[in-house]
C-alpha cells in the first residue's frame, strides 16, 4: 500500500469532526507503540524539552548499567 502525501492528509483531517479525529489518533495509539509515544510526547512533554530530554537521558543510563551485568 502507498501511503498518502501529508499535504492530502491534512486537507482530509481538516474535514474531520472532533469524534472523529480522536478516533484515528486512538486508533494509531493502539495500533503501535511508536505512535502512543509520540502522542504522549506531543500531549504532555513537548513544552517542557528540557524535563524530556533530562529524562530519556536518564533512562538511557538505567538501560547501560542494567546491561552491562548481563
């Protein structure tokens, strides 16, 4: 399947009820995983960038240190 070009994407969103669109954006959160982060990402930390990337630095560690006594 060839995906559509974003420009015919948001010409189609912008004809969505409200319904509508917390549908899809349900859907693609349930569909995978990548796409609930992005979500979250968008929803709750993209004004706060620093706090985000603070945290993900944070995680990385965890993540080495656990592997390296593997």
């Amino acid at each position: 399947m060839k995906a559509a070009k974003v420009s015919d994407i948001k010409k189609d969103l912008k004809n969505k009820t409200q319904p509508e669109l917390l549908d899809l954006c349900l859907h693609l959160a349930k569909f995978k995983k990548e796409n609930k982060e992005l979500l979250t990402y968008l929803l709750y930390e993209v004004d706060d960038e620093a706090s985000f990337i603070q945290s993900i630095k944070e995680e990385v560690d965890e993540q080495f240190s656990r592997n390296q006594y593997e």
